[in-house]
C-alpha cells in the first residue's frame, strides 16, 4: 500500500466520533423495566438471525458502559453516537417515562461529558416497542404520534446535556427490510405495508422533530440520518437511467424529498402507483415532515448498480441487503442489482470511498446549507487476535483512510461535514448476520467480553488527537 504524499487534514473542530446502537450493544433486556421491542421478539424467532443469535446479552454495554467511555477517551475520539431504546423508557410505548430507564442514559451521557466526548443521541434505531408492533406497527399512522411522544419524554429528560439529536436512523432499513424483504424485524413482507410504514416513518421524524424543539433549548441541533444510496446506472442506456432513477426515489427521495423540500417526488408516485395509492398520505403530512433541520446524517457504506432488466436469467440479487425472496424495492421487480467491481468487505460490500464523496456533494446540492454529519461509515472484517493478543487489522486502516481522504475532498470541494462516525466502536450484534460481522474498532472477546482495541482503533485515535490522517499501515 503506497503511502499518501501529501498529508490530509480537517478543521480544527471536526468531530471524531463512534457511532453504536442500543440493541446491538446494552443486553440486560429485562432489567428495569425494559420490556421486548420488536428485534427482541424477531431474534428470538427460530430461522431469523445467524445460528440464533439475539441482543440478550450483546457486548453487556448496559453494564460496562464506563469501560467503555474510558476506551473512548483514551483513543482520543471527541464523539459518540449511541441509541436511546424506547422500550426501556417507555415499556408500553405509551405513557410516563420510566425514571430508571432514562437513569441510565443520564448516567451514559454524563460519563461521556466528563471525558469531554460530545453525545449525540439518535432516538430511533430499529427498536420499536413490541406492543406497537401488536398494534400495527410502523405502517399504523399512530405510531408517528407515539414517536412523538417519546420523543418529547426523551427530549425534556436529556435536553440540558445533550446537543445533537437524531431523530431516525435509516427509515429506508425500517420500512423496506422490516416490512418489505423481511430480513429485518418484524420481518414482514408486505410492499404496500413498506411503503405506508416509509411515509408513518417520515411524519414520526417531523412530528419527533417538533416535539423536540418545543422542550429543549434552541441551541440544541436536530437532524435525521438517512442511508442514502448512491446509485449508479450499469449503462448510459436510457433504459439503465431510468431504473437507476427508480431506485434513487425508492432509497433517497422518498425520505429527503418530504423532509428536505416538502414534497414525494412525482416519479416515485407514479412508480409505485400500482402497489399503493398512497391515501394514507393526508393533507398536511408533508408539511409536517418538511420541519426545519439543523443538520443531515448520512450513512455510507458501498454504492448500488443497477439495469434495466435485459430479458437474460437474472443472477442472483445482489443488492447486499441479505438473502430473501421478498424485494425490499416495491413495484421496482423488474430493476437489476449488480454487484460493483473491486474489493469486499466481509459483508460482500464493495468498497468504494468515491461513493462518499458523491453523497456529500450531491445532499451539498439538495440541501444547500445545511451542515452534514457522516453518521456512520465502516467495515466488517474476519478479525482474529494474533498470538499475543492483539488485533491487526489493516483492512479496516485502508477503508478508513480511504473514506476519511474522501470526506476531506468533499470539504474542499464545498460539502460542509462537520464529522464523522466510524461503525462501529465495538463489534456488536449485526442484525441477522448475528455476532458473524465484526465492524468495531475494538475487538470483544464473546466469551469473556474482553475489549481489545485492534490497530485501526489506534489509528483513528491518532487522526481524533492530530486533526490528521496517519499514514496507512504497511499490509501485514
Ligand atoms: C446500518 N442495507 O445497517 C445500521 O445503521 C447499523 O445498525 C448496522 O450495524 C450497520 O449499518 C452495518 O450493517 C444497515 O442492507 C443494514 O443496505 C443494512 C443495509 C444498510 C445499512
């Protein structure tokens, strides 16, 4: 691996963060109060995560959480993304709050704001109560308003210590693989149902959105973070074009265009149009979503290549969202998904940092103004300790340096990011791919729940601490 000639260096007050999620990481699922939430229910469903696996105990992070900040501020990172989960501050998802599930959170942020690490609280990643799910679920309209109320318990609890808010993490994974392709909980697989729990998703951001600002000081920041994909056509064939514009409203506009410009994109009503009607849409909603933004997350991992189905067999999916039958693409059957050329990650995901750098230009277009956070970038290697005991992990260093060289071409380009968030600290609980992916920059020993920073967690402590990118490491 040559090293970079010339040295990259960010802005002094770039944020160098870690980014977590509460089911992928707490365990203690039953204690004080906390009641099932839907991965709970679905990992616990035979046939749905790798051998079993489920978030009962996960890295234990509910109990070692000051381990783990520690870890945290020795590498030097001056952020930390973590998960608020619902169904500990509010079991029923109704209702008052739960003091001791919202203890520990103060407890977490406090811990962080003694190391000097700023918190960034994301309010929803996956975890719906279970009881909503029993009551409809995302696709039910009162779920955007039972959002809203826990986002308002949570924001009048949190509000004095914690200035940067996310409302949602990836809608796009909530609607599309929970209730599309299924490979998500609650692992149904209805297109219609996605596309209603896509747009119950998009009110319960802006009505989450509103509630926070009506009871937290005006300095705090409320933003949202999308998985926005890049897509890329497989040619310049207008055919090819206009299934890459497909899947661009089914992955970006559907969400960005309510929140950011108020508005669906006419192509993607007109597109899904045969498998929905899209009545649940009531006056009014799309105003409500629009509500004003401090900032955009954005979540990036490998871009999408897609055709236009050519009348050959097609190969298998390879859109890299896991195995099922099911597409999590409503009323977009006859689009194909390529695998993009080059290197993989153990996820079988491409790895290519230009993709980055188009996403931060073209949401620098969309939202003009508006200050970006990279809210999650990283890889999933096979990482093993050596001998010794420690974790090298040179794979990761070249991802990292390539991804970060790309935000900071972005910035001199015209993109304002103010930082970015590896995933992920820990390795944790990948979703249906169980404890199998390891994408932390520290290593947990599943036996022990040892923590071992591997070498890219050094690493990434030393751009934290210098403002600039070490070079890569020589390949092992
Ligand atoms: C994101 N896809 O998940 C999540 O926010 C994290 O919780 C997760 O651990 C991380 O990325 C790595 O997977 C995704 O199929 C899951 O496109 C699936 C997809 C994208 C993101």
């Amino acid at each position: 691996m040559p090293e970079p000639v010339t040295s990259v260096t960010f802005p002094p007050a770039f944020l160098w963060g870690a980014a977590t999620s509460a089911y992928q990481i707490e365990g203690a699922v039953r204690e004080d109060g906390r009641t099932p939430s839907i991965w709970d229910t679905f990992s616990h469903t035979p046939g749905r995560t790798a051998d079993g696996e489920t978030g009962d105990i996960a890295v234990d992070h509910y109990h070692r959480f000051r381990e783990d900040v520690a870890l945290m501020a020795e590498l030097g990172l001056t952020a930390y993304r973590f998960s608020v989960s619902w169904s500990r501050v509010q079991p029923t998802g109704r209702g008052p709050a739960v003091q001791r599930g919202l203890d520990f959170y103060r407890r977490l942020v406090d811990e962080l704001l003694a190391h000097g690490i700023r918190p960034a609280l994301t309010l929803y990643h996956w975890d719906l109560p279970q009881e909503l799910e029993d009551a409809g679920g995302w696709p039910q309209r009162d779920t955007a308003f039972r959002f809203a109320e826990y986002a308002r318990l949570v924001g009048e609890a949190l509000g004095d210590r914690v200035e940067q808010w996310i409302t949602l993490n990836e809608p796009w994974c909530s609607a599309f693989l929970g209730y599309g392709s299924g490979v998500h909980a609650p692992g149904r697989t209805d297109p219609e149902a996605s596309l209603r729990a896509a747009h119950h998703l998009n009110l319960a951001h802006g009505l989450g959105a509103s509630a926070l600002r009506s009871v937290m000081p005006a300095r705090n920041e409320v933003a949202v973070s999308l998985n926005s994909s890049v897509v890329r056509p497989l040619s310049q064939d207008p055919a090819d074009l206009a299934a890459a514009r497909r899947i661009d409203d089914l992955a970006n506009g559907i969400f960005h265009g309510p929140m950011l410009k108020g508005a669906y994109p006419a192509s993607l009503l007109e597109a899904t149009s045969s498998v929905t009607d899209w009545s649940y849409v009531l006056d009014g909603d799309t105003r409500t979503i629009n509500a004003p933004l401090d900032a955009l997350g954005l979540n990036y991992y490998t871009p999408t290549l897609v055709s236009a189905a050519s009348g050959e067999v097609k190969g298998p999916r390879a859109d890299g969202h896991g195995a099922s039958e099911h597409s999590p693409w409503p009323g977009a059957d006859d689009v194909v998904f390529h695998q993009t050329p080059g290197e993989r990650t153990e996820m079988g995901w491409t790895i290519d940092p230009t993709g980055l750098y188009d996403l931060l230009l073209r949401y620098t277009r969309e939202a003009p103004g508006l200050p970006l956070y990279v809210t999650e970038n990283g890889a999933a290697y096979d990482d093993k300790p050596d001998p010794d005991g420690r974790v090298h992990d040179p794979e990761r260093i070249a991802y990292l340096h390539g991804h970060l060289s790309a935000v900071r071409r972005a910035i001199t380009d015209g993109a304002d990011v103010r930082g970015y968030y590896l995933w992920s600290l820990l390795d944790n609980f990948e979703w249906a791919y169980g404890y199998g992916k390891r994408f932390g920059a520290v290593y947990v020993d599943y036996a022990t729940l040892r923590r071992t920073p591997k070498s890219s967690a050094r690493w990434y402590g030393q751009a934290a601490r210098t403002g600039t990118l070490p070079a890569v490491e020589p390949a092992a």
